[in-house]
C-alpha cells in the first residue's frame, strides 16, 4: 500500500501545467515519428519512380528550330546525335552543338537547350561563302567570313573573294582552315588574312574581288576591279585600308564611281592616288588571269545558248563548251536568237573575231545577271532579234520587249511591278522601250511571236493524233 500511495503521490504533485507540457512532448515525438515514416516512404516512391520520370515523362520528343537556315529539321536532328525517345536529362547538348557546326557547315552560333518535358530547342544562325583559297591545282577550299570551311569543291563559286598566296594545310568541313601542320605553331598566315579581312568589314568598303598575299612584302587587294589598293607590308593593315576607302570616296565623288586607278599606300600613313587605265595596271591582268583560267577550267554549267542548229550549246562561265542538248538543264535560262559562229565541245564559243566575241559574251552574261537578279518569277527564256534588241518570257505567258541593255535594271523592275499587277493567269505583252508609257497589254496568244515560236500551239491534227 505504501508503494501504491507513494506512486499516486507523485502523480498527484504534478501541477496542471506540468502535466500539459508532458502531453504536448508526447504528441511531438509521435509527429516526428509520423514525419520520419513519410518522408521514408516518399524517398523509396522517389527512388522506384524516377526511372520511370527520367524514361517516360521526360523523353525527347520534338525539336524546336529557331532561326533561319537552308537545312531542314531532319537533317539537324540527325546532326545532333540526339535521338527521340532519350532522356531530356541525359542529352548531350555540348556535343550535340558541336556535332551540327561540322555535319552543317553552313550554320553559325548553335545554341541548344531543353525545354520540359520533352522539347530539345536549337537556335542557329546560317552562314554565307566569303572567301576561296587554292588548296591544290583546281581544288578550292571555300570559308565564311570567319574561315569556317563550307565547301571543298573543284568550282570557283561567284561572289567569293580569292586569297591569292595562300595554301590550307588543313581544311576539314565544318572547322576554323588553318595554314600550319601543328597546331602549336603560330598561324601567322591566318592571322595576316583575318587583318586583312576585318580591316575591310570595319572600313565599309564593299565591292573586294581580290587579296593577293603571295608577298608580304608586296600586298595588295583588287577592288570593284578598277582599283588596285597596293598595301605593301602588313603594318597597319587596318590604317591602310580606313586610308584607302576615303581616297575612294573623293575619287568617286568626283568622277562617279567609275575612276580606275591605282593607290599606293606602302608609306605610313600616306596615300597616293595614280588614275590609269584598267588595261595598264599589272595587278588587274594578273586577276583577271586567274579569274579566266578559273572559269575556263571549270565544268560549272553556266549558260544555255542556241546554235544555228536548233541544239544548246551548255558552257561554263567562260563560254567553254561542255555539251549540246535539246533539253536545258533546270536552272539555267536558255540564250535563243543569238547563234554563235563556232561551237565545239571543249572550245570557247566564237562570234567572229576577238573582239565581237568578247562583246557577245559580255552581252549575255549581264543581260542573264540582270534578269536573274531582278527577282523576275518563271522566266523562262532570253531572246535576241536580228538587232540584238531582246526579249524575255515569263511563265511561258508574258513577253517582255525589253530592247536594248540601256537602263536595264529599271526596265525589268518596272517589268516586275506590271506583272504584279496582272491577272494571274493573263497572256500579253509588256513594251519597255519607254517605261512612262510601259503597261501590261493582255493578248491572244497566237498573237504574240514570240510565244508561238518558244512554244507553238497544237493544231487540230496534232490533238486529234
């Protein structure tokens, strides 16, 4: 009994508060104990679901393309290396960077990142040919501005800018060309080419046909291909070139863009201005000595002209001969009315003597640039009457009377604008001998000429057989 009232005792000496406080530690060690178990129990759902999180839920499942390039969505996702199906988490989108720079030469500053759940977003930057260097005899390794190797090719494309006097040692699609066998050593040739190339970005000036660095002592660049900017060595080449492009200016200013000339800048920032003829500057024949040997020796298809025969001689942009055909290949215009004396397959096609036919070939090649250039739709050919006044067909349904070459480019312009304007599917004829009075005159077809002779209508026979 005295146990008992001893133990009901010391139950009976706590105070209410005590006993409160009692309880409330009781309930805090049930709630941590409650908290442990879940807490448990959700680390162990954690680790028996994530595989099902990481493999199914977020799964590459689209890709996003952000940004304007020639390549189509399956040939960047098949650069990546990324496939549908992978785990977001565990794409690689470093290499996957890397992968698409040197598969797709022609794209610039790839970014990849993931978008949840399953989104795989590539934001790129397309890249354009700038400049061509002989890695060996007709081999030309083509870059961007940042020498980014495009292409590997046997063509000179148009619109690059040639580096003379620089041979590649590596050049692989898709990486920075360098000019050294080891990478350890200094690219001095690169480096010198870069300056060269920034120079001119930074000044603004447009129009470089040429650098020629096979002297460094000696070098110079062809611009416009009427002046020959002789820099000397490459001590401010930056300098030089800022120098170079405000001589140009005043000369230009003064004789409207069409003074030839040389300007030496070999003396520190000093600049000499020596107006001569284009024929007369030893730099201009050497480029355009290699501008002919390049195109005389490429097997580019350039131009479709008609022979006497009725046969298409195809000619590189020399005019050299490639083939005959009845068929022009797709993407070239066809040059009708305008025969040539000679054409042989290997040979350069001849209008008479040198001269007639170095006009001839000048005839065709701006009218066909001029055309090309002017943004006109389906044209379909060139034509030239006895006067060598021409002619083009758009659509195989709209003649444009061009006659001559003067004021050419607002000529087909205003050409453009008419045929906007047209029906779409209205037949005529546009006269631009005067463009005040220039308009779309809609008309029979079997009235139009030249119509009938590109494509003659069936007669009734033809139809019944």
């Amino acid at each position: 009994m005295e146990i008992e009232n001893q133990g009901n005792g010391t139950a009976e000496r706590l105070t209410p508060e005590e006993r409160h406080e009692r309880v409330k530690k009781l309930k805090r060690k049930r709630k941590i104990r409650k908290a442990i178990v879940i807490t448990a129990f959700v680390l162990i759902a954690c680790v028996i679901l994530s595989p099902v999180l990481l493999f199914a839920v977020f799964r590459v499942k689209d890709f996003a393309i952000e940004g304007e390039t020639s390549y189509s969505t399956e040939e960047i996702v098949a650069a990546s290396g990324i496939s549908y199906g992978k785990s977001i988490f565990f794409a690689d989108l470093d290499e996957a960077k890397v992968n698409i720079e040197k598969k797709l030469p022609y794209v610039n500053n790839v970014q990849l990142a993931r978008r949840l759940p399953g989104t795989v977003v590539v934001s790129l930057e397309s890249t354009s040919k700038a400049y061509a260097m002989e890695k060996s005899e007709g081999i030309y390794v083509i870059t961007n501005s940042d020498f980014k190797v495009l292409e590997i090719t046997g063509i000179m494309p148009k619109g690059v800018v040639p580096v003379i006097g620089a041979i590649p040692q590596k050049a692989e699609l898709g990486e920075t060309m360098s000019f050294v066998a080891d990478e350890e050593q200094i690219d001095a040739t690169l480096n010198l080419i870069k300056n060269i190339s920034s120079a001119v970005s930074d000044s603004g000036l447009n129009g470089i046909n040429l650098i020629n660095i096979r002297s460094r002592s000696n070098i110079y660049i062809v611009y416009q291909e009427r002046i020959v900017l002789r820099l000397g060595d490459s001590g401010d080449i930056d300098k030089k070139i800022s120098l170079a492009k405000k001589v140009i200016e005043r000369e230009d200013s003064i004789v409207n863009n069409e003074q030839s000339g040389i300007i030496n800048l070999t003396v520190s920032m000093k600049a000499y201005f020596n107006p001569t003829d284009v024929k007369d500057i030893p730099e201009m024949d050497e480029y355009k000595n290699y501008v002919a040997s390049n195109e005389k020796d490429s097997v580019e298809e350039a131009f479709a002209v008609e022979c006497s025969n009725g046969a298409y001689a195809i000619t590189n942009p020399a005019f050299k001969v490639l083939d005959f055909t009845q068929e022009v290949p797709e993407g070239i215009i066809p040059i009708k009315g305008y025969h040539p004396d000679n054409a042989k397959t290997g040979v350069i096609l001849s209008y008479g003597d040198s001269e007639n036919t170095k006009t001839a070939h000048n005839l065709i090649r701006n009218v066909t640039d001029a055309v090309s250039e002017s943004g006109l739709k389906k044209v379909s050919v060139i034509g030239f009457d006895s006067d060598n006044n021409f002619y083009v067909i758009c659509d195989e349904r709209i003649v444009l009377r061009v006659g001559t070459v003067n004021n050419l480019e607002g000529k087909l312009a205003k050409a453009k604008s008419l045929i906007a304007d047209a029906e779409s599917d209205a037949i005529g004829v546009i006269v631009l001998d005067n463009l005040d009075e220039a308009e779309f005159k809609e008309t029979e077809y079997e009235e139009i000429p030249e119509l009938t002779a590109y494509k003659p209508l069936e007669s009734d026979a033809d139809k019944d057989n």
